[in-house]
C-alpha cells in the first residue's frame, strides 16, 4: 500500500517531562518517529514541553512548539499549525490520554485533523479496563475475575466474594500510577481511593491476584493490512505483582515449554488482530508455573517502555516503522534499516541473551519506601547483552553504577540475620537480587528461595551458578578457573575479591580469553548485515568488529537516575553530530537501552556495554581512537577520566588535571582563593572527629558536600551539631573516601552560566537566575533566563569570574559554573562538564552549545565559529525551566527542596514576558495552569508556624486555608499546596498528592508564584 498522500501535514504529541513511569524512552520513539516521517516527505509538527530531549531540537522537525501538554494548549497549537493528522502514539500515555480528550472536545473534528496509526475506538478497548475485558471474553482469553468501579463500596463488595488479595489497576494512567495489590479491606480502601481520584475517567479495574504466575510480554508490529509479526518476547524475572518496569527482564522468553510459548504468541497476536492495532503494541500476559493456565493481563496500544527495549534488545527500529505503517506503508513494503535486505515482514531472531535491570533512586533516598509492587518505582534501567543469562546479568550489574562494593561482592554490604533474609526474600525491595547472591553463599536450598519468592527456580539455578563460580574461586583459584569466571561475566574486581589475588595477577591470569566483539543484526547471522552495533563476550574467539579508523570514542551516562537524566542523551548525541561533521567517525559506548544516543544510526559505530574501565580499554585498543571524549557523559564519564588517562588513554578537551581541580573539593577552593575569587569560609576533612572540630571554627549553618558525586548526593545544610554526625556520615558513604567540603552557608540568590571555552577565551551563552535560594540543588530549582533580580554590577562579576575561571583552568569544551549573590558574588561549584542545563540554554539561545562545545575540543576557536568572547547576545525572550517530581511514585521521601536533588525531569516556558514564560512552564511541572490569586493556598500547622512563612503569610492578599484536620479539606478545592514538614510522610503533602494538587515545597516557589500571577493573573479558558 502506498504512503497517505492524502495529507501533507502531521502533528505528534510528545510525552512531556521524564518523571517515574514515562522517561526518555519516549524521546528516542518520538524522535524517530519525527525523523521517518520527515523522511517521507510530511511536514512534521512537534508538540512538546521537555526541553532536555533531542525531540525537542529543530531539527528534529519542522515546527517545534515547545508548549504545555494541556488540552487548551495543544488546541490552541493545532489551530495555529493546521496540521492534516494526528500521530499520538508514540508519547506514551499523555499522548494516548490528549489524543482521546481532543477528540471528546471535538477538537479533531473541528480541525478536520485525522488520527493516524491505531484508532482512538481500539485505544479506548485497550486502556478502558471494562471495555477490554469485554473483548477478552469474546475473544474467549482468559482474563483473571474482575470488576470495573467507580465507587469504593462497590470495590470492597466484590473483594469480598472473590476473596483478597486483589490487583487494584486504574484506567488510563501510567507506570501502574496509584495501583497496588491490596490484602485486606483498609489496603484496598486506601489504595483505591488515590486510583479513582488520579484516573482520568475516575475508574479503576479490581481483579483477582495472580500474583506469582510469570509475566510474559510480546512486542507486536502490526500493519494497515492485517499482517503481523511478534519483534521480541521477554520474560521477566520477577514474578506478577511487580511492576514490569521494576522487574528484571531477559530476553528472549527463557522458560517457557514450546506449547507455552506457542500458545502465548498466538494470544499476542489474536488479541492485536482483535483491536486492529495498526503500528507497535505491548501485550502482557500471564502464565501459570504450575499448569497450562494464561491469563492476560493487559495491553498498551502504543509504543512503550518495553519497545525501546526491545529495539535495542534487536536493532529493530520499532518506532520507526510504526510511523511508517501510520502514514499506510505495510511490513513488505519496508526495509530492515539494519540488514538493508530483509524486509520490516521478517521476525527478528537472537543469539545472545539480553538482560534489563532497573536502576532506582533509593541509595539518594534511603527513608524513602523501597518495597516493590504493581506501581513503579524505577527511575531508569541498563541493558546488557551476552551469550549467556549469566554473563549478560553480570554485565547489567556492572552497568547499575549503584555502591561499588556490592558490585564487586554481589551481596550487601552489612552482615544479614536470617529474620533479615526472610524479609527481603519475601517482600521484595531495589535489592532482592543482591539478597538472593547472599541467601546463596549461605546455601539456602534452591526450592525454599523459589517458594520465598516466586521467581522460576530456572533462573535462581542462574544466580546459584555465580556464587558457585565465585565459591570455587575462593577455594582454588586456578587459572582455568578464573577463565571459566571471566567467560561467564565476573569482572576482574569480584574475581580479584574472591580468590584474594591481585587485580593485576586476574588480569594476566585471564588475558588468554579476551573479549571479543559481536554484531547485533535481527537475524542471527542467516542473512549479511553491516549494523556498526556491538556487545562483548567472552565465549568466541572471533571479533566481528573492524576498527572504523580516525575515529573519536564517546562516553554517554549509563542509566538515567535522579541527579543524572536525559540531558546527558541529548550532549552525547550532539557530541557525535559535531564529531561527524569534523570528518571523524564517531563511537558511543552507553548501556541505556532508553535513549537516542543508543541507537545504532545515531553514531557510526555503538558498543552496549558498561561503562568500566575493565570495559572500556579493550574497545579502545580495538578501536585506536584519536582519543576519548567524557565531558557529555555527566559524572560517570567524567570519574573515568582519571583511570583512562593512566591507562596512556588520551582525554580530549579540558585536561585531566584541571577536572581533578574542580572535582576535588580542596583543590578547588586553594584555586578560587588564587584567582581572588569570593568563596565561603570552609575546610575539607575525611572523617567525624575533624567535621566537628571544624564546624566549630567555620560555624553553623553550614553546607556539607562530597566530591565526586551528581545530583547533590549527600549534600546536606546542617543547622547546629545535633545534624552534623548523620550528615557527614552520609557524605563519607556517598564520597567513597574522596574530601568532604564543609563551608559555611550562604543564604543568597543563586544563579549558574554553562560556558563554551578554547583554552584561552571564553563565551558565556547566558545567565541562569534560580527563583529558589542556594539552599535548593539547582536542578531542583525553577531557572529563569534572562535574570530578573540580578544588579548589572553583579551580572558583570559573574561573567568576568567565569571568564576568569575558565581560562585559569584552560577549559576546553564547555564547563558548568555556579554562583551565590548575597553581599558578593560567591562561586559554590564548577562541573567540568556538560551540565542539566545544557538542552535548555540550547533551546533558548537556538546555539547547539554541546556541538560547539565539540567542535572546540576538535581544535576550533571562538572567533573561527564566530561566538564572541563574553556574554552572548540577549535573546529577547525570557525562558523559564521548571523541575518535575515523582513524589507520587516514592513513598515515605521527603517532598521539601532541599541540597540534594529529588526531580526526575523538567519543563520549558518561552514567552515574551515573565508571566507569559512561568505559566507555560509550571502548567506542566507543578500542573498549576489554572490557578489564580483568588483560588488561595493551603498550609499545614508546621508550616505555618515556620518564623519565614508567618512573616510572609501576614502580608499576603490571598486567602490562605491553614489545615489542622485533613478530613475537613474539599477535595475540590483549586488551592496550592504548601507544604515544608520535613517528615518522611508529612500528612499535607501526602493528601496533596493523593488528590493531584499542585504542591510547592520550597517557600521560595510560593512567593514567585503570587507574585508572578499576581502581575498578570491566569484567565482560564
């Protein structure tokens, strides 16, 4: 069937900013998606409000609206653009649920805009969960025994009968958003009361648990014409009752019997068949360990977090062709971009085995609720590809980036009592798998630890297989043996562990069986291909890779976690841009399968692999690259450099030496006090005893800091000595041994510059001012561009001071740097790096900063590029960047702002004033696009009877509701939320969340926003 050439014209919802449950890998579906459909000629029209995203880069389409994900706003949008069509399905489940309210509105008809890909009527069958139901039993699928309520009476009543536990699944959210398993009546009151209030359509799905069956899920593509192909099967680890995008996951299917396997297939595709999906679809379902009994247990009709995973698992590019199956290409008519041969019609086939691991925030958050369940909790995930479960669970480790001990020991760092085994065994946590490792070395049996947990005792004979690898090591490690450990995927580190060898013994002892490299194809090898896409094993003896010659290896940022996100995607991406058009060939070793800078025709060749030097090195002696580039890598590519640079690796741009100035903390304060540059008074110290001799001299507050961390890790302010032990006691933890930086505390304006630099001049893009003061990480801070408080004096200082810093430390590439004004202007921080600012200034200056920055490092000048030396130019508009939180998703976290980083994404405002700028931006982070003066704030006591708060609350105009009973509050109510109590489960900000209210936790944010609404009030369409 040939394209539509009924339109010219398509629009594509993205999916907004990265929280829990819908992250980056709806950038990369988004971003090819734009790409094929430009390719095939349409005028693409991009709607989207994240500004961290390659989709949100001109040239990714050709109107880019970076615009709030509202039902005004996009209406407003569409009437603007006049677009032909509508392709939704690929920004997850805020483009599915936009697309459904646009056409309730009659927006769509109104605008004769038609629906591309699968039709709002199957989208409807698929999310709706009675309508699904129903097409189940029609179809004669076996779904477990459920009702559809609206009313928590209702609810409870048939829980009765059926019997507890019961799923509780709300209709039309994401990440399992406000479900749970509930085991009692108060369980299921409570869960259901947030599932109703959060769901769109105030409807949740009640079912009976299968809790323990195994989760399946198919990846199906399927066309105009009927024809339909599974692209990948997963199975995951963890058993129903956690949340896929928590679970581990192999792929392919592992551990079904063929008659299983056939059978789930043929549901898969009934079913798609069934809703006339016309694209790429997830179907999830369950098989019973015990019997041939399935059941399923639901389907997303769109492109999803599994489909990223899937495309990397196979180099089959999902959302591309569901875009082009949208515009009414079929399978046969599309080619494999991968084999350039083999036709879209053509199942992949594996060769190797593929391991997912999601990566959590809970090592930031330790009070936060680590027990897993049917709601996400995940904030990113690494990929990891071997020739055997083994080898590839072991490489996914030594992606996760968590604490390096427990990677290396594969067990918990502290000693486990049996009662303690018990419980994490039994009620799963971020750390079972570690739990499992020690319940292992203990010798607990193999049918007691599946009993425990449920996980299929083929893939704990998996794990029992490591330990019995790092046992034998222990009692005898003999070469072969070590041989054998490095085939299966022990790094050197926990070979060095066990046998209590030398690191550099392991390594010569293993060097007989290096690494080699495979190509990853679709096809397992039946048909020649030249995808430049490469994992590592250890079995094999031949590499299938061939050095690309004049080439520049690129470092990305491994999982995305809180203090670490997508940003990093969007340098490393631009990175290889700038590398290709120097004439280099450009290599990005990454683990994410997420992200765009993972896929294999982003850069001229990709190794998924971890990023460790034990890793790295072999692809650098494969490759000989002219040298290696870590400063788009955020922290984790920046901590390499120093390992690298001793291996005789060459680090291009800022020197080595100079990072270590600005990473260690001591370092960097001897080199402002020699630059005459103003810094708090503060000291270093490596333990307890000299933190509280020297908080005694410095004096309190004080601002106690880690070197070598992201995202304000361990970052604490610290009020007098009773918080003194915890905080540096955290920090030494979160520090691995590197300097703590203990200063004194400045209250102040913050604000940061990210400049470009040639080694001896250097452009400053523009200034950042952030509304909340320095006690707020900055990422956690709303940033506005241009600065609206700022003296010109003090705007002076801070571009001469980055100027001067940036030539002391010969800063080549680009560095981060902030500043504290109060009587002067502080410097607090330098990241020799790309920072999270970066997309956005990007956007708002239209410089593509990390190309530039690139460029400078391949050995360009400012005046070669024409960037003037300096402040860049003013753009005339003013920007506004505004964080987003998935408190929501993380029970028992403190929700206050505070120095270490709690957002997961953020949101851009552009406008021609302040006003017009802050309400695009919070519209879609603190979803306050209809508040005004008049609707009020709502307090709690704590909050109120803070000295700050009451001080402000006398001189407000607006009605102010302090709450002292919670049950008295109106759910209805179009009140903010204040709420600063620090507890872990403070009451307000709990409610707030429970009923989806805007909810500030920094007073600062309070005071801008009647401030700024108070210039120019919101009218509400």
């Amino acid at each position: 069937m040939p394209k539509n050439l009924t339109i010219h014209r398509v629009a594509v919802i993205g999916s907004g900013p990265i929280k829990i449950g819908q992250a980056a890998e709806f950038d990369y579906a988004g971003t090819q998606a734009c790409l094929a459909l430009k390719a095939a000629g349409y005028h693409v029209i991009l709607i989207n409000s994240n500004p961290a995203t390659i989709m949100t880069d001109h040239t990714t389409a050709d109107e880019i609206f970076i615009q709030p994900l509202t039902l005004a706003s996009v209406t407003k949008v569409l009437t603007q653009s006049h677009p032909d069509a509508l392709l939704p399905t690929l920004g997850g489940q805020t483009g599915l649920n936009l697309a459904m309210a646009l056409d309730q509105a009659g927006v769509l008809a109104k605008l004769h805009i038609q629906l591309l890909g699968t039709s709002l009527k199957t989208i409807n069958q698929a999310e709706d969960r009675a309508a699904f139901k129903d097409l189940m039993t029609k179809l004669n699928q076996p779904v477990p025994a459920s009702t559809t309520v609206h009313h928590v009476a209702s609810a409870l009543s048939f829980a009765a009968n059926i019997g507890y536990p019961v799923i509780v699944r709300p209709a039309f959210t994401l990440g399992g958003s406000s479900g749970g398993i509930a085991d009692n009546p108060h369980d299921l009151r409570q869960i259901l009361q947030r599932g109703l209030t959060l769901s769109p359509v105030n409807e949740c799905l009640i079912e009976q648990s299968i809790a323990g069956y195994k989760e399946i899920e198919f990846e199906v593509m399927r066309d105009n014409s009927g024809a339909k192909i599974i692209v990948c099967s997963m199975e995951n680890f963890d058993p129903v009752g956690i949340h896929t995008g928590d679970s581990i996951v192999y792929a392919p299917v592992q551990t079904l019997t063929d008659t299983e396997y056939q059978t789930l297939r043929q549901a898969a595709l009934t079913i798609v068949d069934a809703l006339d999906i016309k694209g790429g679809c997830n179907v999830q379902l369950a098989q019973d360990p015990h019997s041939a009994q399935y059941q399923v247990i639901e389907v997303n009709p769109r492109v999803s977090r599994s489909s990223a995973l899937a495309s990397k698992a196979t180099g089959y590019p999902i959302a591309k062709i569901a875009a082009e199956i949208a515009i009414g290409l079929n399978l046969a008519e599309i080619k494999n971009p991968i084999t350039q041969t083999t036709y879209a019609a053509f199942e992949p086939a594996l060769d190797y085995v593929v391991a997912k691991l999601p990566r959590f925030a809970f090592d930031k958050f330790p009070t936060a609720d680590a027990h897993l369940g049917t709601q996400m909790k995940a904030t990113g995930e690494v990929m990891a590809i071997g020739t055997t479960i083994e080898e590839a669970t072991l490489k996914a480790i030594a992606s996760l980036e968590t604490e390096p001990t427990v990677q290396t020991t594969l067990v918990p760092k502290q000693h486990i009592t049996t009662a303690q085994l018990l419980a994490e065994l039994t009620t799963p946590t971020d750390q079972r798998l570690f739990y499992l490792f020690a319940a292992l070395q203990q010798g607990w049996p193999l049918a007691k630890l599946a009993d425990l947990t449920g996980i299929t005792p083929f893939f704990l004979s998996k794990l029992q297989h490591i330990i019995g690898l790092t046992q034998q090591l222990a009692a005898n490690p003999t070469p072969q043996q070590l041989l054998t450990a490095k085939k299966y995927g022990l790094s050197t580190a926990t070979m060095a562990h066990y046998s209590q060898l030398p690191l550099a013994q392991v390594t010569a002892l293993t060097a007989t069986a290096p690494l080699v490299y495979k190509m990853v194809d679709t096809c397992a090898g039946e048909f020649a291909s030249a995808t430049p896409y490469f994992y590592s094993t250890a079995f094999g003896t031949t590499t299938e890779s061939q050095p690309l010659g004049h080439s520049i290896l690129v470092l990305g940022a491994g999982p995305i976690r809180i203090g670490q996100g997508i940003e990093f995607d969007y340098t490393t991406v631009h990175c290889v841009k700038a590398i290709q058009q120097a004439g280099y060939r450009a290599i990005v070793v990454n683990n994410n399968p997420e992200t765009v800078s993972t896929d294999f025709s982003s850069s001229d060749k990709l190794y998924f692999e971890p990023l460790t030097l034990e890793r790295l090195l072999p692809i650098i002696q494969l490759e000989q690259p002219v040298g290696v580039i870590v400063q788009f890598g955020g922290q984790t590519a920046i901590n390499l450099a120093n390992q690298l640079a001793d291996a005789g690796v060459t680090i291009l741009g800022t020197s080595v030496k100079a990072t270590d100035i600005t990473e260690n903390r001591q370092a960097f304060a001897a080199l402002l006090e020699q630059q005459q540059v103003a810094q708090a008074t503060g000291t270093t110290v490596t333990d307890l005893a000299a933190a509280k001799i020297a908080a005694l001299k410095i004096g309190y507050p004080l601002l106690v800091r880690p070197s070598f961390v992201l995202g304000g890790r361990a970052m604490a302010i610290v009020h007098d000595a009773t918080e003194l032990t915890p905080v540096v006691k955290a920090a030494v933890a979160a520090g691995h041994g590197a300097p703590i930086l203990m200063d004194h505390y400045l209250a102040g304006i913050e604000c940061e510059v990210d400049i470009l630099s040639d080694g001896r001049h250097v452009c400053i893009p523009g200034i950042m001012e952030h509304v909340e003061g320095s006690g707020v990480h900055s990422g956690d801070s709303i940033a506005i561009y241009p600065p609206q408080r700022l003296s010109t004096t003090n705007q002076t200082k801070i571009i001469n001071i980055a100027t001067k810093l940036g030539q002391a430390l010969h800063c080549v590439g680009m560095m981060n740097i902030q500043f504290v004004v109060t009587d002067d202007v502080y410097v607090i921080d330098v990241n020799p790096r790309a920072s999270r600012t970066v997309p956005f200034m990007s956007k708002v200056t239209r410089l593509p900063l990390a190309q530039l920055a690139t460029k400078l490092i391949l050995g360009a000048t400012l005046a070669g590029l024409n960037l003037p030396t300096g402040q860049y130019p003013l753009t005339g508009q003013v920007a506004v960047k505004a964080p987003v939180f998935s408190f929501n998703k993380l029970p028992q976290l403190p929700t206050q702002l505070s120095p270490e980083m709690k957002s997961t994404g953020e949101t851009m405002g552009l406008g021609a004033t302040l006003s017009d700028a802050w309400h695009a931006a919070l519209a879609d982070s603190y979803q306050l696009q209809n508040w005004q003066p008049q609707d009020g704030l709502i307090t709690d006591v704590p909050t109120s009877h803070d000295p700050a708060v009451k001080a402000w609350l006398a001189t407000l105009s607006v009605p102010v509701t302090i709450a002292a009973d919670l049950a008295q509050l109106p759910t209805d109510s179009l009140a903010a939320v204040l709420a600063l109590d620090h507890a872990n489960d403070a009451p307000l900000a709990t409610w707030a969340l429970n009923h989806a209210k805007p909810l500030l936790t920094a007073l600062d944010t309070a005071k801008a926003l009647v401030t700024i609404n108070g210039l120019n009030p919101i009218v509400t369409d």
